[in-house]
C-alpha cells in the first residue's frame, strides 16, 4: 500500500511549471521542479509531503537553505512515465526557515512542519519554494538542476519526475495557479492532479 502525498504548502499557487520551455528561454536552463507559494504569499509553512527521513539539510551557495529527504514507503505517483508506486526522492530549495527538528535522519510524518520557504539562494528571486522529486533514491543530492556541484547540491542526470504527478490535495488544501505566469506553467501538467478520493483537481487562476 503506497501512501497518497500531499501538497507541501497547503494552499499552493503554481507559478512555474517542471521543464517549462518559458522558463528556459527566460532563465536560460531547464526546470526540473515546480515553484509553488502560499496562495495570498503570506503562509509560508512547509509540510512533508510524504512520510520520509532527512538525508541532508543546511544552506548550499546556489540554491539557498535547502532539504533533502527520501520518503521512508512506497508513494504514489498517479501519472506520468513513473506512474505507480515507489520510494522517491524529495529536493526542497531558497527556504527561508529550516525547522529546527530538522537533523540529518531525522523522521517526519506527512503533514509535519519542515520550515518554510523564503527567497535564499542566487535564484531565490521573490519567495517561494522550488521543489523537485527524483525517481532514482541512490543519488538524492544530485539534481540536472546544477551544471556544477555546489555544497549540498550535486550536479548530475535528470531522473526527475513532474512533482504534481505525485503531489495531492488533500481535504484541508487547496491547489491554484499564478495567473501573472504566463505561459510559465501548462495548467493541464503543472497545476492538475488529484484529491485524496482519486478525483481531479484543476488549479483555479489567481493573482
Ligand atoms: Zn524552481
């Protein structure tokens, strides 16, 4: 039985979508995340998405206070080339707060407070969180996101998965997108997905 994930802020706005052709023309590399926010920008709470352990946490050069954990179970991923169940990979950048029981091993259950997200690193830009999820669990600090090993980040190859394939809405969530974006984001893949009923959920535009 894999474990259903939720979203990491609760109620999410979608600004940039994964490997967004707009976000690689404007930004000059490749998207392998989702950027989210608090829907009014002024929660900025991180919950677990899933049930996992720390594997490594602190402030890297480039992405900024950054966490990195492995789900401790199965999770399910609902679309996509993964679509199943499987232990996976979670890489959070630019936090503004690291929890203070965040401790390398350290074990959090989905829905437990990580921190939360600020605009920390050289991509920091306005707050929000980038987050990542990666199919391969053996290598969890390396990211296609780096041309180059930082501190903490690694640069290495792109076993990322879309991290809305997975993430869900749970019955205290709600799931919206960034109408200021553009075309920074495609609604159908980057601000679609499901409820804990198995039922979809579209973002509705806002702000
Ligand atoms: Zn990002």
């Amino acid at each position: 039985m894999s474990q259903l994930a939720i979203l990491p802020v609760r109620n999410a706005r979608i600004t940039a979508g994964y490997k967004n052709a707009a976000y690689f023309k404007g930004m000059g590399f490749h998207h392998f995340g989702i950027d989210m926010t608090d829907k009014d920008r002024i929660h900025f709470n991180l919950a677990a998405p899933f049930d996992l352990e720390i594997i490594a946490f602190g402030n890297d050069r480039l992405m900024g206070n950054t966490i990195i954990a492995r789900s401790t179970g199965l999770v399910d991923i609902h679309y996509g080339p993964k679509k199943g169940s499987q232990k996976l990979v979670l890489r959070m950048a630019h936090l503004g707060v690291i929890g203070n029981k965040v401790k390398v091993g350290a074990k959090f259950k989905r829905g437990d407070y990580l921190g939360q997200y600020g605009s920390t690193g050289k991509y920091g830009g306005a707050r929000h969180l980038h987050v990542e999820l990666d199919a391969d669990i053996r290598w969890p600090l390396y990211s296609p996101t780096l041309s180059g090993h930082s501190n903490i980040w690694k640069a290495g190859s792109d076993t990322t998965i879309n991290p809305m394939d997975c993430f869900k809405v749970d019955g205290h969530q709600s799931l919206w997108y960034s109408r200021n974006s553009g075309d920074w984001l495609d609604v159908s893949a980057d601000a679609t997905t499901l409820n804990h009923d198995r039922m979809a959920v579209i973002a509705k535009p806002y702000l």
